[in-house]
C-alpha cells in the first residue's frame, strides 16, 4: 500500500495498485485499503511511513 503526498491526494487515503488484477480482485484490494485506511487513521495499526 502507498500513501500519495497530501498535494496528490489531499484525503490521504492509502492505495493498492490494481492495474494487473483481475476486476473482482481489484474491488477486493480496494475494500482492503479502504478498511486498512480506517484502522490506520485510528491509530490501530504499527506502520511506518517511508519516503520515497
């Protein structure tokens, strides 16, 4: 998952590539980064946030 800079994507959303998933894969990994997106806002998950 990938988090865009603020000046990209200003509700900073984290995001999975779906690009070479199959359509039902792609609405899955989807739910999961919006899901993931949640728990993360609530400080519920130990991440660390690279730079790229």
């Amino acid at each position: 998952m990938v988090l865009l800079p603020p000046g990209l994507d200003p509700a900073q959303n984290l995001r999975i590539n779906t690009y070479f998933m199959t359509p039902a894969e792609g609405l899955e990994a989807e739910a999961l980064a919006e899901e993931t997106t949640v728990k993360w806002r609530a400080g519920l998950l130990d991440v660390e946030i690279a730079q790229p």
